[in-house]
C-alpha cells in the first residue's frame, strides 16, 4: 500500500499521487512527468536481507553509475534515484533542486540545451528535463539531493515491477505521475547561497561503457563448476554470446554456443546472487541480475565479478558477451583496487 504522505518539519501531511500536490502546504518540490520514457523506475541500493523470506532484492542495475549520481548530489547511498532504461522521461521542476545524470548517455537536456553528465546541476522550477534514446549504454540514472518522497518498505525503496513493491505504487513512471522530492532538498529561499557538493569523479575514473570496450567480462568458477565439461569451460572463453531478446532486469538470457552438462541441469535450489550465471538443459547460460528470483534449481558455472556487473547492465539485447576466467584472488584484487579508487 503506497503511503501517500510526506513529511515537513516533523509534520504527516497528505497528498495526492497524481493531481495537485499542494494540499495547502507550500512549497513542496516535485516532478511532474510529462513523457514517462521507455521505462523508469525508483531505485537505490536494493533491498538486502530479505532473500530468506522470498523477497527479491531488486535495486539498481548499474550499482555504480547509482552511486556516483548519490555521491555528486551529496546524498546518502540510501536514497531512492531514478534508473531511465534506453530513453528517459520528460519531466517539469516545480521548486529548485539538485540533480546529477550518470550511466549510459541518453543526452540530457534542460530546456532543450544539453547539459552535462556526471556533474551536480542546479534546476530551478519551471526547468524542462528531457532526453534522447542512447547512444552509448542502455541505463541512465538521475540523482536528486534529498531523494524522493516514496514509502520505505523494509529499508528500501526499490523497485520490483514483477512484484509491484517499492517505488512508486510498486510500478514504473507514467505520464502524469508526480513525484514528490524528499526532505533533505534545498529550500527556494536558500539555494542560492547553497554550496554544490564538492565530490567531483576521480580522475581515473571510466564509466562501464569505456570499460567494455577494453576487457572481457571476468568471472569466477560457480558453485556447481564440477557439473560442467572442460570443454564447455574452453567454449564459454573463447565463444561470444549474444544477450537476447528476453533479457530483462531479472535475468540476462544469452544465445550461444551450448554448454554441456556432466550430470543434468537441476540441483537442489539454492540462493541466486547478483551476477550468477546459471545453465538450464538447453545449454543456454542465464545472467542472473537486479531483479533476480531468491533461489534457483540450475547448476550455475561461474559468477561474474563485482566490478564487471556495471559493464553488464549497461549492455542491452543485440550486443554479445566475451567472458574470461579469473581466479578468486585474482578477483579479490580487482576490487580491492576498484574500491580504492572511489575512496
């Protein structure tokens, strides 16, 4: 049930989703959308510690490109941004605000002149927010100072459309919805004297669409490694696979060469992480992603390392896959210094 109140100086107050958001109390900054994009929801960092009881985590695809948007904006890793999937929405300011666009490049525009990605920008009300189809990755974010105003459901305000939980009514955006921004936004009477966050993007920095250009997709040997060929482990290496037409943020179906099993594709279910590859009977490898079912009764031949999952969820059906094997201290390394660079 979507909790249709938002809070002002530690008062409840009502309001109504979609209509006048006012209900007698000013100023209150929202967005109104006017063209919802291709599909946008409200994501953050997902909702963890929850699996046990069947709930999916959900959460942002690209992990990365979300928190870089939080850390420009000044927020904490916590709040709600949008995640804009191949064209974004069309939305109008009402009350000034502070936003960062990251992830694919979808050209924002305010007002119809292009502004840039990963930098905090001041919008003022009336500002018009719009965008393209992407050139370049398939999922953008916008970050706002403050978040949004949407119900928090076991610490989360995630997203998960199958499920129609979190965000806003548990569904993505759609024209004339307005949402509502949160507490912690700059009041009119003082942005002006407001400071920016002074975050800016380390210097050595690349987004995940750089990276793929560069590098293979790394992965781990899967808990059930022993289930599979040699040979299929050879085939998954040195074969692309395209990422097809029913990939979605629950799972990413690749076509390929098969992979063959040495004793059948069921198990005993088990937990399914961010990342896991699994391989039912056809020999099809399925990417397990954001909206990943909780557990799962396929072998799974490999996991895709942490830092490489951004490079994946920027890619979208058509685009195919190289994969390479790494070993887990190998892995570890990696994220050692991945982390590292966002210190």
């Amino acid at each position: 049930m979507v909790d249709n109140t938002f809070t002002k100086n530690g008062a409840a107050h009502a309001f109504h989703l979609i209509g006048n958001p006012h209900s007698g109390v000013s100023p209150i900054a929202y967005w109104q959308i006017e063209q919802p994009g291709f599909f946008t929801t409200v994501q953050d960092g997902g909702r963890a510690g929850y699996q046990q009881y069947g709930m999916p985590v959900a959460g942002a695809m690209d992990l990365e490109s979300y928190e870089l948007g939080q850390r420009l904006v000044g927020n904490p890793m916590n709040l709600g941004a949008l995640e804009c999937t191949v064209m974004g929405p069309t939305f109008t300011v009402v009350e000034p605000c502070v936003v960062a666009f990251t992830g694919a490049l979808m050209g924002p525009m305010v007002n119809d002149v292009p502004v840039a990605m990963n930098e905090a920008i001041r919008l003022q009300t009336g500002d018009v927010v719009s965008s393209t189809f992407s050139t370049n990755g398939v999922r953008m974010y916008i970050a706002v100072r403050g978040g949004f105003n949407v119900p928090v459901i076991n610490g989360s305000v995630a997203t998960h459309v199958k499920s129609k939980l979190g965000g806003y009514g548990g569904s993505r955006l759609q024209k004339g919805h307005v949402l509502i921004l949160g507490d912690e936004r700059i009041a009119a009477t003082g942005l002006n004297r407001a400071v920016l966050p002074d975050y800016t993007v380390p210097l050595q920095y690349e987004t995940p669409m750089a990276r793929r250009a560069k590098q293979a997709i790394r992965i781990v040997l899967g808990p059930q490694a022993d289930r599979f060929t040699e040979e299929s482990y050879a085939i998954m290496t040195s074969e692309p696979y395209e990422i097809t037409a029913a990939s979605d943020r629950m799972g990413y179906r690749l076509a390929g060469a098969k992979l063959n099993h040495i004793d059948g594709a069921d198990i005993i279910s088990d937990g399914a992480v961010f990342g896991s590859i699994q391989v039912p009977a056809d020999g099809q490898p399925i990417i397990l992603m954001a909206d990943r079912q909780t557990t799962g009764g396929y072998t799974k031949i490999a996991t895709v390392i942490t830092p490489d999952l951004p490079i994946l969820a920027q890619m979208g059906p058509g685009e195919t896959v190289k994969f390479e094997i790494v070993t887990v201290a190998e892995a570890q390394a990696i994220y050692k210094t991945y982390c590292a660079m966002w210190r």
